[in-house]
C-alpha cells in the first residue's frame, strides 16, 4: 500500500497529488478510511510513473548551475552569459553580461537580478499598454519572486508578476498580464471573467497550454 498523507476538508471529491517525492490525498471530511484507501491503490501504476517523474525533476533541479557560454532564456530566446571586465550586470548587446570571476551561484545570481530588471521594464510595459485598451487602471504593477504564481491581483488593485515570467514568450506574457487586469473587474472566474479574457485574447487556452509547457521546464531548474 502506498504511503500517503491524508488532508480533509469540505470538497466533495477525493483528489489525489504528487509533489516532491510525496503522495497526498485530499478527500471529504466524512470520507471513509477503506474507501480511500481503496482509491489510492487503484491508482497504483499512475502514483509510481508521478513519483518517477517527480525524482527526475528533484535530479535536474540538484544539478542545476550556470556558468560563463551558458545561454538563459529572456522572452523564449536563448542568449549567453558573457564575462565582461566591470563590476555590472545586464542584459545588452545580445547577452547578458557580469563581471568575470563569478561562482556558479553568483552568476545565477547576477542573471536573477537582471531578470528582474527587465521583468520591471518589459511586463509594466505591458500592462499599461492592456490596461489602456480594457479600459481598467491598476494602483501598482510590481514584480515578484513567486514560484509557483506567475501573477496576482490584489483587492487594492496591485497586480504583481513573478520575474520567472519574462522567460516565457510574447503570447504567453500578454494572457498572464490580460488574466490579472481583468480581475480589475471580477475577482474572480467566473464566466464573465473568461469573457473578458476571451474578448482580448480570444485564442487564451492556445497561450494556457503554452505557460504549462514553460511551467515544466522551470520545474527543472533551481532558481532558488
């Protein structure tokens, strides 16, 4: 029998998830036991190809560095990394560029901070210039180190985006950036809301399917 950690609550339904290296059930507070138990061993075959999958992506995350003539990604092009004499590091003339001499962890590092610089510059951009064509006026548009959020809206109206997104490419930044101004209008999502979605990307599910397949890729590296 599989181990697993078992959370109740008051959903309807028993669901089932692997994360790093674990199996956890979350199933109705009034659920039996047996009957739970019954569910994860029919789910045998599937829990051990998650958990394979899991352990290969904890390997590449572990073996995860950079170093000088590595290429990162910005925008889903692929630029080096190249060590130029000088105490800065940017992105510019193709490539991003730090002094020489840098550890493994320093240059990953200098490449987040640069991340985050033109995260500022390029998804600010874009989210006043959406703003303006759906009519709708956040208080701030600030960037983030969240993991495992690409955006958030606040009840404020302070929307905040994970530096982690200006990897992705253009179609993918404009849904995460059109998905959170139009919880400037429903916080929420509802129909309405995917309505609005769909009225200024109508092929959003096409860019969805994309920010998945970024989403797995970056599982695979450690940027902690």
């Amino acid at each position: 029998m599989t181990d697993y950690t078992l959370v109740r609550s008051r959903r309807k339904t028993v669901a089932l998830y692997v994360r790093e290296g674990g199996v956890e059930v979350r199933a109705p507070l009034r659920t039996p036991k047996r009957e739970i138990d019954r569910f994860v061993a029919s789910k045998g075959t599937w829990i051990t190809d998650k958990l394979a999958e899991s352990a290969e992506r904890a390997g590449r995350r572990r073996e995860f560095a950079l170093d000088y003539g590595n290429t990162v990604t910005y925008r889903q092009k692929e630029y080096p990394v190249v060590a130029v004499e000088g105490n800065c590091a940017g992105f510019g003339d193709e490539r991003f560029y730090m002094p020489p001499g840098l550890s493994p962890e320093q240059i990953k590092s200098a490449c987040v901070l640069t991340y985050r610089m033109l995260a500022k510059r390029d998804l600010t951009q874009r989210a006043h210039e959406f703003a303006g064509r759906m009519n709708v006026t956040p208080a701030s548009v600030k960037i983030n180190g969240a993991a495992s959020r690409w955006g958030s809206c606040s009840s404020r109206k302070n929307i905040n985006f994970s530096w982690r997104l200006i990897m992705a490419g253009d179609d993918v930044i404009d849904y995460v950036v059109v998905h959170e101004l139009a919880h400037l209008t429903e916080m929420n999502h509802s129909d309405r809301f995917w309505s609005i979605v769909g009225s200024v990307l109508p092929d959003y599910r096409r860019r969805i399917a994309l920010l998945k397949e970024l989403q797995r890729r970056l599982s695979c590296e450690n940027w902690e």
